[in-house]
C-alpha cells in the first residue's frame, strides 16, 4: 500500500493507480468526462485538474500516477476556477437542446455544470453546428452536442475493433466522424450510446419516449445467447422502453450486444393471448376456453405423448417436465429438437467462472466451428481484450470468418482432428501441449462431428486436467440441458406419439421439418408464427419479462430473471 495526502487527510491506497482512481478508491468524487474505465486514457477534456505538491500548474489527475508521499488537492480555489473554465469552453458551442434531449436528465454535463460550473458567459459570438452523421438504424447522432471526449473513438477501435470513428480537423474546428461513408457495423456498437456523456450518440429506439425519471428499472439477465449478460430492464407502464447493461465483472463487465440491447421491440408483436383450436377445413382456428383444453388432456390418459422442447426453455420447467415423466412410466416422453446427446459425454468442470478465467495466464484459444463474433459477441470481446494485453495465440478450425482480431485458420480433416486432440499429431498436439491452461471453444454446429471427437475431448481433458472448454451454443439455457439427460428427437419416436407438446419452439428449419411430419401437435409458444397455424391447437405462454426464471449460462452460472409485468391475458 501506499500513503498519499488528500486535501490534508492521510490514506492508504494500492500502487499503480493513477490520482483520480485513487481518489475515486477511497470515496473522493474527482469530475472528469474523457475517462472511462474500460477505455484507455486519453487525458483530452481537462475536466479532472488538480493541485500536486508545489506544482505551479493543475495537472490532469486520469494520466497522473500516483506517488507514495503524494500531496493532493482537489478543492483549492485554482482547481474550481479551472473547472470553471474548462466547462465555459466546453459550453460555448454546445446547443441549448436540454429541453428536447433525450439525454436529459442522464447528462454528465447537466450534472457537472450544476455542480462545478459559472453562473454566466462570456462567450458572444454565434455557435457553431456540425452534421449529423450515419451510424446505422440504431444510433441517432447530434454532433453539434458532442464535447470531444473521444470515448466513442477509444471503444471502436479497442473494444469493438472496428476504426469508425476518429477525431477530424483541428483546433475550433474539430469533430468526430467517421473515416469513410460506411456504417458502424459491430455486434457491440449499441454500447456508445451508454458511453456517451451528452446527448451526441442516442437511441434510435428511444428517442421522444420518456425521461428517466419516468422510467421504472429491473434487474434481469439476457437470454438471445448463452452469456448471460446482466442487464436493466427500464420500462413505462407496461411498455419496454431501452435495455441498458448491468456491471458484472465477472461476465459482461458493463458491455452488452446489440441483440440484448434492442430486442426488447417483439415484446407485444403478435402476442398470443388466447387458446385456439384449429377448424377441419383451411388454416382457420377457432378460441376455445381452457376447460375444454383440461379434457382433451385428460383424455389422452393412456396414449403416449411427446413434449418437445429447445434449449431455451428455464430449468423449472424442465424440472417439472421431469417429474411428470417420472410418474407417469412410458406414456410421456421429453426431447429437444437440437441434437445435444454428445453433451453428456463431454466431462466439464463445474466451475462458474470460466468467463472471468480468460484473463488467467492461458497463451492459447482453439475455436471449433463457431463464428464466436455472431455466436457469442461477449466472448468474442473477451478474447479480443485479452489479444490486446498479452501474447495470445487464437486459431480457427475449418471456419474462415471475419474476426476482429488475429486469428490463423487451420484446415484438417475429422481423422487429423481427432489425432490432434489425442496428442498424436506430433505438431499440433505440441503447440497446444506447450501452452499452460488452454482454451477450447466450440460452436453450434459442433454435433456434426460425431462422437469420435468428444471421446477425443474427454482424452484431452485427461492429458491437459487445466484446460478449460466453453460450449458456445445459440440457447440460453444449453447447459441446462446436461442435468436432465435429454436426448434429440428421431423419426420413429414421432410417428409412434399420439400427441406432440412443442414447448417454446423457435421459427426455424429444424422445427418445420418436424411440425410437418405430425398432424397432432399442440403449439405453446409466447407469440404466433407460421409454424403454429401448422399445429392443432395454440395455447399462450409468459414470457421471460412475466416470471421468474432460473437458466444456466455458459459457464454454467445460475441466473435468474425478476417479474416486470403481469401476464397479458
């Protein structure tokens, strides 16, 4: 530890800080709008100035490390007269759009300038206006807003590697834009509207909806991959308003993708709220109650029936599912339409920090039929951190994919594979041999191998005990799936059910194929889709914003969703 002095006061700080985290250790609020702590430092917007020592100047406190012995102070009469004036600087081009801004109420530069700020101007001349510029369907931009704090320039290019924006022209005529006329195209670009200080980058989504203060929020987990990102879930009423991140360190840190962030808008779009029964002539259905729903159940007593499910569906669920076919022997069978069989053979470690472990000492990451930058964009920005900050060796099997890192695509054959996991292929097996703790991802498409590579994996788990394997795959709840044994459909099982439960079924290929080899299938789903007018009967269900629900993400980490609404019907 190491002592310095603040405004007069002794503490004890850990080294290798800089003055402002230091302050900010101990409970001292230094302004500042340039500095982030996922960014780099760019020291840029002067708003962090203080006194050092016998210093004849104020010093930005974000790039200034600390020194054991350090005399601080943050209060002084030249330090309120800088911030003053950096603020007056700041606000002479800045429009007066408060009223209509939909960062009001959230603005770092309200706050600032109530707190820190002067009570006049001496700045008479006209303001000056800066074009708009296109960021895509998903960002509104106002750049006569923004005050250069180049946060969005330091998260294009570090985090989401993409170099879309840059800092233009010089002096008073300086702006952020973008180098070419192409749009931001990221999984994670959404996250520049959290970033930014002032209203210069907001969401399209969001504009003219509501203020904050208006705004009730509820924790919640993302469920359009297998990360499980934390979130807020900010809603009016009972309408869905914007999804912003929730900091946790240990999985998206405060980062979340463009999908969590903005597919919030089917919420209510062709929303079933009533059970149907389909008519014997067209596709034509008629609403029936739930009584005659609870007979027709009853009647299939001593018929065999088949409840499919994804692997989207929440633990209780399955649980309960479980349970059902436990007391009722050979009449009920549960499958998943994903082929997940080769998941109970694959011996992973119950350890729930696997996210968090990336930044471990591990030199190596073999990534197996996944593109992990649509999969899973979160990991991909782990690994891609991670790239940045040490020697880390990424290759890609068989998948040549736009990545926003290195990454060498290594082309072998199911035959060279399987030597190489089993340590026999003799330069391979010493590449991933020499490496302490390496990684294995593998994507959705995974099964097609066979289970000659999972006997493999499991070798390989048995040579190298610190390897760590991560299970990319398209649903929330995969690994969920590992705790009850579920195996995938066949076509004989179809034809010999009386009756089918498709249970929270996706819209896809997959699932067509098995809705049009049955005739006697029972469709529960949160929303209608062309599949179900296939079906026999639609029963509505809650969705994810109407219960609580426990699913495992990657990791397999416990999380749970918070009831936001009552059920709609």
């Amino acid at each position: 530890m190491i002592k310095i002095e603040i405004n007069g006061f002794e503490f004890l700080v850990k080294p290798n800080l800089s003055v402002l985290e230091a302050c900010k250790y101990v409970g001292i609020l230094i302004p500042r709008f340039c500095y982030h702590e996922t960014l780099s430092v760019a020291g840029n917007c002067r708003m962090c100035l203080i006194e050092i020592g016998n210093s004849p100047k104020p010093q930005a406190s974000c790039a200034l490390p600390i020194l054991n012995g350090m005399k601080i102070f943050i209060q002084t009469p030249l330090v309120k007269k800088a911030r003053e004036n950096v603020l007056e600087a700041l606000l002479v081009n800045h429009p007066l759009d408060c009223p209509i801004c939909d960062q009001g109420g959230e603005c770092d530069l309200q706050d600032q300038t109530k707190l820190f700020g002067t009570d006049y101007s001496r700045f008479f001349y006209n303001k000056r206006a800066v074009d708009d510029k296109n960021c895509g369907s998903l960002i509104t931009t106002i750049m006569t807003r923004c005050i250069h704090c180049t946060r969005c320039v330091r998260f294009s290019s570090e985090i989401a590697g993409v170099d879309f924006f840059g800092t233009l022209k010089r002096g008073g005529s300086t702006e952020i834009g973008n180098y070419s006329i192409n749009k931001f195209i990221s999984e994670i670009s959404g996250n520049v509207i959290d970033l930014c200080p002032v209203g210069a980058l907001t969401s399209k989504s969001y504009a003219f909806k509501a203020r904050p203060w208006e705004l009730k929020t509820t924790e919640s987990i993302d469920l359009t991959d297998s990360a499980g990102s934390n979130i807020y879930v900010n809603f009016k009423e009972t309408d869905i308003i914007k999804i912003t991140p929730k900091i946790n360190f240990e999985i998206n840190n405060d980062i979340i993708s463009d999908k969590a962030r903005f597919s919030f808008d089917n919420y209510k779009i062709k929303r079933l709220q009533q059970a149907f029964k389909a008519l014997t002539t067209g596709n034509c259905f008629k609403t029936v109650s739930w009584m005659l729903f609870l007979k027709e159940l009853i009647s299939f007593k001593n018929k065999t029936l088949t409840f499919l499910i994804n692997d989207e569906l929440d633990l209780e669920s399955l649980n309960i599912l479980k349970q059902l076919s436990y007391e009722i022997k050979n009449k009920i069978i549960i499958k998943t339409i994903n082929k997940t069989s080769f998941i109970q053979n694959l011996n992973v470690s119950q350890v729930t920090n696997k996210i968090s472990e990336l930044k471990s000492t591990s030199k190596f990451c073999f990534i197996i039929s996944s593109n992990i930058r649509i999969e899973n964009a979160i990991l991909n920005m782990k690994l891609r951190l991670k790239f940045l900050n040490n020697n880390f060796f990424l290759y890609s099997l068989n998948k040549k994919i736009k990545s926003t890192f290195l990454l060498n695509i290594i082309n072998l054959t199911l035959t060279k594979l399987i030597t190489f996991f089993e340590g026999k292929n003799f330069y391979l097996s010493n590449i991933l041999l020499s490496f302490k703790s390496p990684i294995v991802c593998f994507g959705n498409s995974f099964i097609k191998y066979g289970f000659n590579l999972m006997n493999s994996i499991i070798t390989l788990k048995k040579i190298i005990p610190s390897i760590k394997i991560l299970n990319i795959s398209l649903g929330c709840n995969s690994e969920g799936l590992k705790l009850f044994n579920l195996t995938s459909i066949t076509n004989k099982q179809l034809k010999n059910s009386s009756q089918i439960f498709a249970i929270n079924l996706s819209n896809t290929l997959l699932s067509s194929k098995l809705i049009y080899k049955s005739d006697n299938i029972t469709w529960f789903n949160t929303h209608g889709s062309r599949l179900a007018l296939k079906s026999s009967k639609i029963i509505p269900l809650l969705s994810n914003f109407e219960e609580e629900q426990i699913f495992l993400n990657l990791e397999q980490r416990p999380q749970k969703t918070l009831k936001i609404f009552f059920k709609l019907f």
